[in-house]
C-alpha cells in the first residue's frame, strides 16, 4: 500500500512540474494522473516535427511504448524521454524487475524524478507474461528493442549506454553487454545468474577488427588486437547469494584488469567491496584517463523499488563515461565531467546552444584574461557530446584556458544536428566573449572535429584574422574553382599566414587518408598545398621532417626563423573519430600563438 501512496503522490508532483504546453505522452496539469501516465504507443504515432523554439532539445518527450514481434509473441518496452532531454541524450537501459508494474517502478523507485533532474532518458525492458525467460530465449527480444533503440527517429542517442539489469532480464542484459562491449558505458546488475563458463569462455578469441563502417579499413597487426573481453566496462553486482554471479564477476573482473579489493566506505555502494583497475593495466581505452574502471560487488537483499538503491546504482554508473562505439582502437573510458555554462543565442533568428567552460585554473594561471579555444564539433554532435567526446576540459584544467563548443542546429531530422550559420554565430560569441569574460582576445584559437574541422579549415583560408592558430582533426578544406564538399571557391582564399595543424587518422575518410608521399592524390595533398603557399613554406619536401610517437606520426614545416607553422598529423589504428590524446598535442601547437592587430606572434616573436 505504501509504494501506491508514494506512486500517487510522485505522479502528482511530476504532473504539476512540467509546462502547461504538455508534450506528447503527457497531459496538462489537473488532469487525471493515472491517465497522464499511460505510456503513448510509438506504433501509432509519425517521428516527430522540427522544434525551433528550444535549442538543443528533443521535439517528442515523455512516456512512451513499443510493441515486438518476438517468435511469434507480442513482447513490448517503454521508453522515458526527460522534459528537457537534449540531442543525443544519455540512456539507462533498465531491465526491470520481475513482477513490478513497470510505470510502477518508474515512479516509485526514483528513475523517473532521476531522469528529469539530469535530462537523461530511459529505456525500460520488461519481461513476458510468464516472466523473464533463459538468456537465450531473450537474446531476440534484447536485441530488438535496442535495434530498434538506436536507430529510430522519434528520439536520438548518446550512442553509448549505461546498463541496469535486474532479475532474469538483468542476467540477458549482461549477455548483450558482453557481446556488445563497445556500446556500454557502465553497468550494474541486481538478483541477476551468471552465464555458463562456455558463454564468458568465446570472448577470449573474439578479436575487435580495425573496420568502422563508412571510413577506410585499417590492418591491426596481430600483437595489437584488442578482444572484445579486453574493453574495460565499470561494473557493479548487487544480490542476496553473490555466489549466483561468482562466473560473472570472475569475467568481469578479467575484462577491467582489477586488483585485489577492498570494503568502500558506508557512504559509498552502500560498504561494497570494490575491486580497482589494476596501476599497471594496458587496456587501450583507459591509457589516457589511467586505471579508473572498478568492479564492486555487495551481498546484500535489497527492495528493488527503494529509491536510495536506485540513486546509489545511479551515481555508480554515472561516475563514467565512455565513447567511440564504432571501433576499440579509438574507444575511451573517463571520468564524467559536469558540464560548463550552458547558454543560449539567437543567430539569425534561431535559438542556439552553446557551452562556455572555465577552468578553476584560468584565473590563476591569467589574471589579465585567459586564452580561448573555440570548439566546433563534428556533425551530429551536440555542444554535449563533444564535452565528453574529447575531453577537452582536461587540457583546459590543466593550461587555463577557457572552452567556448558551440552547438548545431536541427538538420536532416529533428533529432539530429549539423552546421549552419557557422560564421555568423563565431562571430557573435567572439564578441560575447569579450564582453561578459576576462579573455586575453589576442588568443583565440579554434579546433574542431569532421565537419567542425572542416569549417575550422575553412576559416583559416577566408577568415584567418579569426583566430591566432587553428589545430584540428579528421577535416580538411582546400581551394578549387569546382564547388564541392571541403572545398573553397578561389576567389574567397586569402593566401595569408595562419598557423595550422590537423590530425588525420589512420582509417579516416578515404579522400584525406594516406600521406603526402603517396602515389594517390586527394584532399589531403589539395589541403597541404594550400597552407604551404599561404604560410610560404615552399615545397612540400621528401617527408623526413617526420617525428615518431608511439601510434602518432607528426610532420612539421618551420620558416627561415625556424617557427613551426604548418604540421600534418596521423595517427595510427585511428578511424574518423578523434580520440581524446590528441587534444593535448593540438593545444601545445596552439598555445604558443597570439594575433594582434594583424601580427602574428610565437612565444612574443613576430612572425615575418
């Protein structure tokens, strides 16, 4: 009776907390609540309108449902979109308990009032009518709702997700996680039955190739393959009998390279015994942000809907974050950073968003004004996604420096975005900056990433009094007379010195992959003559100003007074995405650069 009463009143609260202007799925405040929270069927319904009104957010949000064809059952999932969800948003994916009501354990175990306070989604997998069935007979269930997850239009996602499995459900969940490393962010499962040794036992020879689907190809030498038990993925057991799960944690605790554990504190997993990446692990996805993954483990019988248990899973998982789902040789795992200032602009009358971030370290470092990185992401990729993408708050704790990401607008759906106005709204946040922030103007730079790159690119061949350097990865931009993809029209290049670097990766897009020395012709080599010419570099040269760094190759061009102005980068078993170890290497150019009053200047030296 008491988790009725709790129900009512959350659903009452919940009611009267969201606008007037009710989005699908939800009614207008003083209208029945049981009603308000009947799940709207997306079988049903079209995807969503554009919304240009809200900046960076979903245009359908609310509680939702979709019904599965499974061996000839109907099986069904819902799905909770936050009021405030933005593009791309985090998803839990909950494998709910066994005979809970799913809205039930919504409302009543915390997720719902989770889910809106951090304008996070979820997706609620519920089991059949006769409960959860073997892992194997929820193998197609699992994976067509997540199928159909990550490639729908109603709602887009981060693309790389935290797991909560409870029950039968919780231990099919775990099964997908371990075939679908690259997806997890970080998981927890509760009540849940380890998998036959068979099942963990396949992962040791299941090897994650160098494809990525649309870029090119790349050979991973046979001592460097990463298998797919080698991708560590923070995790968490809860169960009243820890030796149900003894083979899953015996796996899991393989996969995060953990050492001997110890009991946490009671403040933290509730006195969990956790287990730590171990200091000298070698897996890949954590060598940036060092052995951070954990494995924790608690005995313990718990009420699946208390809501002190779902907020302790919540902040265990939320400790993370994770990114690259296309390939393990460009996937990291790092702390979850909160987000900057968010805010908003108009740019020729539409709503944009846009992140500013300052470091603690700015003021210390630069009491007379702090330099500037103004970062433009990829296409696809919120203001949001690009924070943890890259990681680039690092480098600005580090060096001082202030970040300025600006978002896209809506594109070829309503819930995805790309550039527009780019120019323009630079424009206006350069001015913003100046105004509301103590920056040091003679040092802003940009960076970006695939499209952002490409503007960035751009910029340096018809706006280089923009910024004092530019350094960015996976976009190139070139001059020609035939109008195209990364291409500037002729009569738009100025020909005038800009200090530039861009990183290419390895498997990146076919035009720009290879080197300056190859017998193909592509961007790349359209890109390097430009910014030789500009920067009067002279002749490309035969490639032995080559410097050699681990994975990382780097040529470098100087000028008579032997500054580095032109750098060309490529790193090795990289695929389009950047990778966050890169982002240091683009700032240690950039730094070194100012822009005033038209001269260039490197360490205070003009440049002639």
């Amino acid at each position: 009776m008491k988790y009725l009463i709790n129900l009512i009143a959350v659903f009452v609260l919940a009611t009267l907390s969201f606008s007037t202007n009710a989005q699908p799925g939800f009614g207008g405040p003083g209208e029945d609540v049981i009603r308000v929270f009947t799940p709207k069927s997306l079988d049903k319904i079209a995807p969503p309108d554009y919304d240009f009104q809200r900046a960076n957010k979903l245009p359908l949000t609310g509680y939702f449902e979709k019904s599965f064809e499974i061996n000839g059952q109907s099986r069904s999932a819902k799905f909770y979109i936050s009021s405030a969800a933005p593009v791309r948003p985090f998803f839990t994916i909950i494998a709910v308990p066994e005979k809970v009501n799913t809205t039930e354990f919504l409302v009543a175990s915390g997720w719902l009032d989770l889910a809106e306070k951090n304008e996070e989604c979820l997706v609620l997998l519920e089991c059949g009518n006769n409960g959860w069935a073997d892992v194997n007979s929820e193998k197609q269930y699992v994976d067509s709702v997540m199928t159909f997850y990550s490639g729908n239009t109603y709602f887009s996602t981060f693309g790389i997700n935290y797991l909560l499995g409870f029950d039968g459900g919780g231990s099919a969940l775990e099964a997908w996680s371990a075939e679908n490393p690259l997806k997890v962010i970080s998981q927890a499962f509760i009540n849940t039955k380890s998998q036959r040794d068979e099942f963990y036992e396949a992962f040791d020879n299941k090897f994650m190739d160098g494809s990525s689907s649309g870029y090119k190809a790349i050979e991973i030498p046979e001592e460097l393959r990463i298998a797919s038990n080698e991708i560590p993925i923070p995790t968490l057991f809860v169960n009243s009998d820890l030796s149900k799960v003894e083979t899953s944690m015996e796996y899991w605790s393989d996969v995060n390279d953990v050492e001997s554990g110890s009991s946490a504190s009671e403040d933290y997993l509730w006195g969990a015994k956790v287990y730590p990446q171990a200091e000298n692990s070698k897996a890949w996805a954590t060598a940036y942000s060092g052995p951070i993954s954990k494995v924790a483990t608690l005995q313990a019988a718990v009420n699946v809907l208390d809501p002190n248990l779902n907020k302790m899973v919540y902040e265990f998982l939320g400790e993370y974050v994770a990114y690259d789902n296309t390939t393990a040789y460009g996937r990291h795992l790092a702390p979850r950073k909160p987000y900057g200032e968010i805010r908003n602009m108009l740019v020729k009358d539409e709503l944009r968003e846009f992140q500013v971030y300052v470091p603690e370290s700015a003021e210390k470092m630069w009491p007379d004004g702090a330099p500037v990185v103004f970062v433009f992401p990829g296409n696809s990729q919120t203001d949001k996604v690009f924070f943890h993408n890259t990681l680039w708050w690092k480098v600005a704790d580090k060096e001082g420096c202030i970040l300025v990401i600006l978002c896209e607008t809506y594109s070829n759906t309503s819930v995805s975005v790309s550039h527009a106005n780019t120019g323009l709204f630079y424009e206006q946040l350069a001015d913003y900056m100046k105004k509301y922030y103590p920056v040091d103007a003679t040092r802003f730079y940009a960076t970006g990433q695939s499209a952002g790159s490409f503007a960035v690119q751009g910029f340096g061949i018809t706006n280089p009094e923009y910024f004092a350097a530019i350094a960015s990865t996976s976009g190139l931009s070139s001059v020609s007379n035939e109008p195209g993809f990364g291409r500037t029209s002729v009569k738009d290049a100025t020909y005038k010195t800009i200090p530039n670097y861009c990183i290419i990766g390895e498997g990146d897009i076919e035009m720009m992959t290879g080197t300056l020395w190859d017998d193909s012709e592509n961007m790349l080599d359209a890109w390097a003559e430009y910014y030789l010419k500009a920067n009067n570099l002279g002749e490309l040269g035969d490639g032995l100003n080559i410097e050699k760094d681990g994975r990382f190759f780097t040529w470098t061009w100087k000028n008579d007074q032997e500054i580095p102005l032109f750098k060309v980068g490529r790193t090795m078993y990289r695929a389009h995405n950047s990778i966050p170890v890169e982002m240091p290497r683009l700032y240690d150019f950039l730094k070194h650069w100012s822009l005033k009053d038209g001269v260039r200047y490197h360490d205070g030296v003009e440049v002639k």
